[in-house]
C-alpha cells in the first residue's frame, strides 16, 4: 500500500495557472489492478467534499475509488463514481480492495 501524489493544474485567484499536488490517501497496487482509496471522517459541505475527490479525477485512470467516511451507514455509488462507505462496511468487506 502506498500514498498517492497526484500533480496537476489550478487556477489561483488572480486567475494564474499554478501547478499543486493533490494527496490521495491509500493506494492499493495489486497485479493488474489498482484501488485508490481516500479516507474523511465527514463531508459536511461542498468546499470539504471537492477537496476531498479532487485527487481521484486527476488520477487519469479508470481504477475503483472509494472514499472510507466516519458519516456514512450503507455504501453508495457518487455520480463520478466513487464509492462512499462506513468505516466498519470498508473493513468488514473483504471484496471492496
């Protein structure tokens, strides 16, 4: 398991193109497979939630991503597609990595 740098492109605000790594958490490298894996104790706002997926569209793959989340009961499936789960869901199911 491995910590994931993501680089890429922002814009600041005076509107100047600024390059700025992106952290994803956990990285699970299996033979021909990758998971990328985030991990917040809650989203409770939009500014907390673009934070935290940010790194996982700058990732250029199509590898699973799941976000492990402290706020979540029952796991769902995010419009970028990432999955959302609970802590005990992400630890007790052993086919999610």
């Amino acid at each position: 398991m491995d910590v994931g740098v993501v680089p890429g492109r922002e814009t600041d605000v005076k509107g100047n193109s600024i390059h700025v790594n992106r952290e994803i958490d956990f990285v699970v490298n299996k033979p021909g497979t990758r998971v990328y894996i985030q991990s917040a104790w809650a989203m409770p706002d939009d500014d907390k939630r673009e934070r935290e997926l940010a790194p996982f569209s700058k990732t250029g793959d199509s590898f699973r991503k799941i976000v492990v989340r402290g706020d979540v009961g029952r796991g769902w499936q995010d419009d970028r597609g990432s999955l959302h789960v609970g802590l005990a869901e992400f630890l007790l199911d052993e086919t999610l990595v």
